[in-house]
C-alpha cells in the first residue's frame, strides 16, 4: 500500500525511474537558463533531483519501513521549495539530458508534490486559483477587459464555426498587438471563425498546470472544451504555446476522453493558407529577422517550421537564427510562471535573447509567445542595447491580402 | 580478519540487495503515466535511437566531446573488467570467460585512464559544472579499485587460486581464508565499499532512454499527424 506522507505518490513510475536515472553528470547546467543568470548550482537540475532522492528516501527508504517516516528537514523542504519554483520549467535540461530525462514534465510534478505539503507556490502565484475562479483569468482582470482593448472593429466573428479561435489571458491582457494579429490575420483567410464570449474564454489552465496547483484543473477544461462542442467546433487555433502546450497534451486527460476537436498552432494555419494561396504576402520587408522558439512551441509540441516558412514566405526576408534554436532554444525567462516571482532573473535572460539578436545583427526579433513578448519588452527597458521586438502575427497583419483559391 | 571481510561482504550484499528490491518496489507500485505521445519501440528509428544512445552514448557526445571518450571507455572497460572477474565467481569458469581475459587484462588498463580523464574533467573545468561530491566519491573509490588491480596484475600477485576459493567460499557459504597480502584485502574492501553507492541509473537508465526515444520520435503525433 501507498505511504500517504510518500514523496513519490504524485510521480509516474517512468518519472521515478528517471529520478533514479540521473547520473549527475551536470551536462545539464550548460543549458540552463537560470544558470546562465544565477550562475547557482544549488538551484541546478541534477540538485533538485538529488535533494528530491534524499525526500523519497526519507519516507520511502528502508528506515521509513522500519521505523517509520521521520520528519524531512524544514529548511530544506523551503530551499527545495524555492529552487524548483525558480526554474523556468523550460526543459532545455530534459532535452539535452544525457540520458533523456523529460524535465519539462518532471519539474511541475515535483512543484504539485510541494503544493501538496503547503509549501508552494511562491509569491502571488498562490493567488491564482483565487483570481481565476473569480475573474476566469490569472491576472484577476476583468472579463469585459478581455477582448475590447484590442479586438478589431472590424472583424465579425460567427456565432458557431467549425473554426474557433482561443486568444488566451496573457495574450489578451498583456501582449495586445499579438493577438490582434492573429485575428487580423485569421480574419484575411477569410474563413469563418468563432470565439466564445470573453466571460466563457476562461484560462485554459497551463499556470495552474505549472505551478503545481491542480485543484480546478478539470472544472476549467470541462467548460471550454463542452463550450466549443457546444459551437461545432473541429479545429481551435491559438497562438500561445502554453496554451497550445497543455491543450494538446493534458486537456485529453482531464477531460478524460479525447478532444472533440484538433488543436493547432496559429503559425500552422498561415503556413498552410499561405502555401495553398489563401493567403497573400502583398508587400515584402527588406530586413533581417531573428525568430525565437518559444520553449514549450518548439521543445514541448514541435512546432518549428512553420513559423520559419511563414516568416521565409515574406518577400526580402533574411531569416537569422539564434546559436541555440528549434528543439535547443534558450527560455526568454517568462516561462514556468516564475517571470513575475523571480523578476530579476527574467529580465536577465531576457536581456541575453536581445543581445544575441544585437550581435547578430537582426533589425526584428520576432517573438511567438505572449509570455515572451510582454517580458523580452521589459527587458528591453534600460537596457543598453535595442532591437525592435515584433510577434509573428502582428508582423504578417500588415503585409497580407486574401488570396484567390 | 578473514571472518570479519566475510561478515562484512554478506552485509554489504544483502543491505545492496534491499536497496535494489526497494527501488523496484517504488517503481512497480507507481502509476503509469495517463498520456504519451510516443512511438512504439519497435519502430526502426526508435530502436536505432536507443541502441545509439544506450550503445554509444549519443547525447553525452553531443553536449561534451571532452568527457564522452572517459565516459564511455569507462563504461566499456568496466563491463569487460567485470566479465573478466566472472573466473573468480564461476567453478568451472566457462569457456567464453577465458577467451575475454586478454580483452579484460587491456581493459582494465583503459578503465584506470577513463577514471582519470572523467575526474580530470569534472574538477578542472569548473565553469558552469555541477560537482556531485557522492558521484567524486565513486570515482575515487573506483579508481583506487582500478589502481590496485593493476598493481595485483604487474607487480604483486595474489595468491590466484586462493582468492577464488575465498570468493567461491562466500557465494556457497563455506568460508575460506582470504589470500594474503594487503592489496588483495584493500581491492575486496574497496569493492564492498562501491556496492552500496552504486548508481541507481544502471538499472533504470536505459528504460528512461528508451522512453526519451519513443517521446521525440513521437512529439510530431501531436500537432502535425492527428
């Protein structure tokens, strides 16, 4: 039978083994983001993991079984606690893992097994199950904010489609230009679309997801997936990787049945549109641009060419990449929730993605991520070098007419 | 002194061998993950991936050429090592034990210069390294193993004959003397002392690859083919 006080109760048995797995080799810590910022090897991959061992042992180990579960130090619960909350859960350590470990998923486990024991989340990130049950989003802004501050007056949407469009609560409070490109983009293929009302379009449930805090998970998911059922939806289309991300692999599952719809990238709609001449590059752009693949796009469900083939398709474009890029990209600093707790660290890394687009000469970086793109833009405040920052959607809005198939 | 080694290899094998039952234990007792998007591991590229990886190390090479050759030397030199001691717990020794003993003997050379080169590379290229003192430890530990079986192979030979009814004597529970001398007593506690640090990875790491494998050859299931 399960010890209720186990450490290991939350995990699957592959997570376990690949707890076990990790042989300590730090290979890890070459990739890692907060290290690059912290430059703290307590706060590194192979430590967490370590100390993680050290708390299984202690309530799963022979001593547990003989003498029962002793007490597991305090301070270093806490500084467990602290270390695997300041991560930016964006799994360059799992895919770089000499032998595979699948970070990106291990590390929220391991933040959900602090939940439990009262000791996460960190700072306001427990205040959002609060805020999203009143107010449907993270940010406990309110609904009627939620489209009206950047949805075009121009663009109708259809009351029931076998389109939908889900705008996201990050996209839609804080990074506004990005999705009005894509509904400005969406609406120029032409294709009928919908979206439910900004009171339905609740959080799709990634921040809870990421920090652990698993509580309303399913309540969240049951209504939007029954709500665009509801309208005969066949395909959602969203623009943020989070959202993307835990729609494709976790929204199955707390449904718990497969989706009545698929779900697809916004970037692999235009790709398609543009390669089937629904839609039409009309003005090109004589510049150089620097794409960066947001962690949980590229690493988390593969999305990497197309963005790429959508920005390739805009007439006078020269594609620059970063050094480490697709599968191997270097997190922004928004990602695991951690942007608004450990501030500092975020806009470090933030300030590193513009200085490699400095120096490698782009006059864009073009950003896909609506975590990204409100966080590299406040990087970008007081720092000493600038680069025009842009989202992909909000870039092509204005360089596209409808096409004639 | 004899019976005290012998106390002491019981201990240390049973305590090794509940370390073993209570990992596996965990393992068993824990859920399956609820939903993957994965290939099945009989797919060619799968396959080829895990063999790659677990064979040959792919990904370490990948991310630092500097310690994959200590690295998987190391690995090679002690699995031939290993089968090389097999003689010592194996009456009658079977035939293919004696024909890998030149390969074994080479081997154990190649074991003593990839421990070095590893511990060479963990603690002189400090920048962003992450030093576990408890994988030092093993190291250390296993080259003083490596070491000292090569000074019993070049220059002080223990009794060959004496040392396999001592192990021998161990297995089937009828202690025997220990040969004498004191490298051969330093390289049997130097073993006993490694059994119990033994990385947990070996068991499990090559399920966790193969996992790996099945995860990136099947992350364009879930946007791309459905």
């Amino acid at each position: 039978m399960k010890n209720k006080n186990s450490f290991s109760r939350g995990l699957s048995r592959i997570q376990l083994m690949e707890l076990d797995a990790c042989t300590q080799c730090g290979e890890c810590l070459k990739f890692c983001p907060v290290q690059d910022v912290t430059g703290n090897p307590l706060i590194s991959p192979p430590e967490k993991i370590r100390v993680f061992r050290e708390f299984i042992r202690a309530t799963d180990g022979l001593k547990a079984r003989l003498f029962g579960t002793g007490e597991v130090d305090r301070r270093l619960l806490e500084d467990f606690t602290k270390a695997v909350y300041e991560c930016t859960t964006c799994g360059a350590c799992g895919q770089n893992c000499t032998v595979g470990i699948f970070t990106q998923r291990l590390w929220p486990m391991l933040r959900a097994e602090m939940v439990r024991r009262g000791l996460g989340p960190i700072g306001i990130q427990a205040e959002m199950p609060g805020l999203i049950d009143k107010t449907g989003n993270p940010y406990g802004k309110p609904a009627g904010e939620r489209f009206s501050p950047w949805f075009p007056g121009n663009v109708r949407i259809a009351e029931s489609a076998d389109i939908a469009y889900y705008a996201g609560c990050s996209g839609s409070y804080e990074a506004h230009p990005m999705v009005k490109g894509d509904v400005l983009v969406l609406d120029t293929i032409g294709e009928p679309f919908t979206m439910l009302p900004p009171e339905a379009e609740v959080c799709c449930g990634f921040p809870l997801f990421i920090t652990g805090q698993h509580d309303m998970l399913e309540d969240l998911i049951k209504r939007l997936v029954d709500a665009y059922k509801a309208r005969g939806v066949k395909t959602l289309i969203c623009s943020c990787p989070c959202c993307v991300n835990i729609m494709v692999r976790d929204w199955p599952i707390f449904y718990g049945s497969d989706l009545p719809f698929k779900v697809r990238h916004i970037s692999q709609v235009v790709s398609e549109a543009i390669q089937e001449k629904r839609l039409v590059l009309s003005k090109g752009l004589q510049e150089k641009l620097i794409y960066h693949d947001p962690c949980y796009l590229s690493r988390g469900v593969g999305v990497i060419e197309e963005p790429r083939r959508v920005l390739k398709s805009i007439p006078g474009v020269e594609l620059l990449e970063f050094d480490r890029h697709g599968v191997n990209s270097r997190c922004c600093g928004s990602g695991g929730a951690a942007r608004k707790v450990f501030h500092e660290n975020a806009i470090a890394m933030g300030r590193l993605t513009i200085d490699e687009a400095v120096a490698k000469g782009a006059d864009r970086l073009v950003l896909s991520c609506p975590a990204c793109y409100a966080k590299v833009n406040e990087a970008m405040l007081g720092h000493d070098k600038q680069v025009r920052i842009v989202d992909i959607m909000e870039l092509l809005s204005d360089l596209v007419e409808r096409g004639q198939s | 002194m004899d019976i005290l080694l012998i106390l002491l290899a019981y201990i240390v094998y049973i305590a090794f061998l509940v370390r073993v039952f209570i990992h596996a234990r965990i393992w068993l007792t824990a859920e399956e993950q609820s939903v993957t998007y994965r290939r099945p591991l009989s797919s060619i590229n799968t396959c080829g991936i895990t063999a790659l990886d677990i064979l040959f190390f792919r990904k370490l090479f990948a991310n630092d050429k500097l310690l994959w050759p200590g690295s998987w030397f190391f690995h090679l030199s002690l699995f031939f090592v290993l089968l090389r001691h097999l003689r010592f717990f194996l009456q009658p020794a079977p035939a293919c034990v004696a024909v890998i003993q030149p390969y074994g003997i080479f081997a154990g050379y190649t074991l003593f210069i990839a421990l070095v080169l590893i511990i060479a590379v963990r603690l002189l290229t400090w920048k962003k390294r992450y030093v576990s003192y408890s994988n030092l430890f093993i190291l250390s530990v296993l080259l003083l193993l490596s070491f000292s079986g090569l000074l019993m192979r070049n220059f002080f030979r223990p009794d060959l004959l004496q040392a396999k009814a001592f192990i021998l004597g161990i297995l089937t529970f009828r202690p025997e003397a220990a040969p004498s001398g004191f490298l051969f007593v330093f390289h049997f506690l130097m073993a006993l002392l490694l059994l119990p640090y033994v990385p947990s990875h070996i068991f499990s790491a090559p399920f966790v690859i193969a996992e790996a494998a099945r995860r990136e050859e099947g992350i364009g299931m879930m946007m791309h083919e459905k």
